[in-house]
C-alpha cells in the first residue's frame, strides 16, 4: 500500500511540476519573445514564423505540428513519456490562448530588446528543463533531445541548441533583420544554459558515509523512505583500534535534508560525510548510455 501510495504521489507531483513549468514558458514565449518579434527555437519558433508572416495563432500551429511529432514518438520513447508530453502541450496551448488574450495589449521592454531576449530564455529555458526533469516536455525539439539523451550521454540544452539554429536563422525571412536573428541566437543560448542547469540540479547526487552504534535503525528507515539502498562496510579505527560499522549511501541532493533528519533523529553524535558525485548509474538513478562496440571476425 506504502509502494502505491509513493508512485501515486510521485506521478501527481510529475504532472504538477509539468502544470509549473508550461507556466513558465508560457510567460517567456507570449510576453517577452513574441511581442517584441524575437525569435525562439523548436516548434514554437516555427509556430512564431508562422505567425508573423501569415497571423495564424502561434498555438494552432504549436498544437498541429506537436500532433505529428507524438505519433513519431510513441514508439521511441513509450507511452510513458508521450502521455506527460501530451500533457504538456496540451497545457501549453490552452496557456497560450490564455496570455495572448490577457497580454495582448501588453508590451514590455518594447524599446529594450536584449532584456527581453534575456528575461524570455529565462523563463522558456527554465520551463523545459523543468518539464524534462519531471519526465515531459514542451514538445518538438524536446522530443529529438529526449530521443537522442535516451541513448547517449549528451547534454539536453547542446542537442537543442544545435537544432535551434536552423529555425532561428529563418525567422530572418519573414522578420527582415538580422538584428532581431541575433537576439534570437541570443534566446538560443541563454535558454540552453538554463535547461542545463535546472535538470542537472534536479539529477544531482551525493553520498553519505556514516558512522554510528546505532547503524541498524538508520539503515532501516533510510531504506523505508527515502527508500535507498544501504551499505555496510566493516572498518576500524586507526587511533582507537575499535572495530566500527560503517554505512554507505548514494542518494539525489534533494534527499539530504530527510536522511539528515533521521541520522539526527536516531543518533545526534553520528559522525556523517557527505559529498557530491558527478553521476549514479543503476536502479533508482540514471541508466548508462554507451554504444555497444563491435567486433569483426
């Protein structure tokens, strides 16, 4: 019942975050970039060509060529992934709709193009790496840097950010100037730094080494709930002599503050290490992903 009460949650806070981070492109794309004619990659720079040029709303287009790129990656990257992205989109176009209505008369830093660039990637870049982190996305592009992230171990923001490039430059169609191309290149890159930095502090890891009589009763609630595994290692003092247990734990960074609490809760005199690691791979962290070598006969 506990098992099924933890997914339920976890799926519930997947959704929610989803919910957040749509909130935050939402506001990127319709206050800041669109308005102000400066261009953004994936699909919604396309819809934003297409906008300029023609007047058909940015989530028309949005939500049409997002259709085609899901039935694409059903087969890829499984139902699991598609559904949240679907959530996703879905949210996102309902967004748009909302903030063009509420913002359409609204038009800031209109004489400020490179704040709005800036203030626009933040929140666009932040919004899909929250989204990516909760195992959804913002669509188009995303899917490929899923797709691609799936089998290799390459950065979310760089595979996107190669992409981008293409769309942002031929925006110069339409818009006429190649000024408004660089503040996009500019959206490009600050977006790509922001994506990074959010799902990296999302997948963020650190062990523990901890020292304690009461080594059991820790061990045992720190795999009822943050439910990670526990090691126990035998090791002895090099002053004192005395043989000690010693418990090993790899866990994400967000989880500290709870086995803090139960080491402090159990044993205020427990003797803690904690420091970062650059990357967990195995159950309940990330998966490798390297290519298989062949050999010729």
């Amino acid at each position: 019942m506990q098992l099924k009460n933890n997914k339920l949650y976890k799926e519930m806070r997947d959704y929610i975050m989803i919910a957040v981070a749509m909130t935050s492109y939402g506001i990127g794309w319709t206050v800041f970039l669109l308005p102000n004619e400066i261009g953004t990659g994936g699909v919604p720079g396309i819809a934003s060509i297409i906008y300029w040029g023609t007047g058909i709303p940015a989530q028309a287009t949005y939500f049409a060529v997002n259709a085609i790129l899901l039935l694409i990656a059903l087969k890829i990257l499984g139902w699991k992934f598609c559904v949240k992205t679907i959530f996703a989109v879905a949210v996102l176009t309902l967004l748009l709709q909302f903030f063009q209505g509420w913002a359409g008369n609204l038009h800031l830093l209109q004489d400020q193009p490179f704040m709005a660039s800036i203030i626009g990637a933040i929140f666009t870049g932040s919004g899909i790496g929250l989204g990516l982190a909760f195992n959804g996305s913002t669509g188009g592009t995303d899917i490929i840097a899923a797709i691609v992230n799936k089998y290799r171990d390459i950065s979310l923001g760089r595979v996107i950010m190669l992409i981008d490039i293409v769309i942002i430059t031929s925006s110069r169609i339409v818009l006429d100037s190649w000024e408004q191309v660089i503040y996009g290149y500019v959206v490009l890159w600050v977006s790509s730094f922001c994506i990074d930095q959010v799902v990296m502090a999302m997948r963020r890891s650190v062990q523990f080494f901890i020292i304690s009589e009461k080594y059991e009763e820790i061990g045992h609630r720190i795999n009822q709930d943050p439910h990670r595994g526990v090691t126990v290692l035998n090791a002895q003092g090099f002053y004192s002599g005395h043989d000690v247990k010693m418990l090993f734990i790899l866990a994400k960074k967000r989880e500290s503050q709870k086995i803090f609490r139960i080491i402090n809760d159990i044993d205020p005199h427990a003797f803690v290490s904690q420091s970062a690691v650059i990357g967990v791979y195995g159950e309940g962290f990330d998966k490798f992903k390297v290519r298989a070598k062949r050999y010729q006969a």
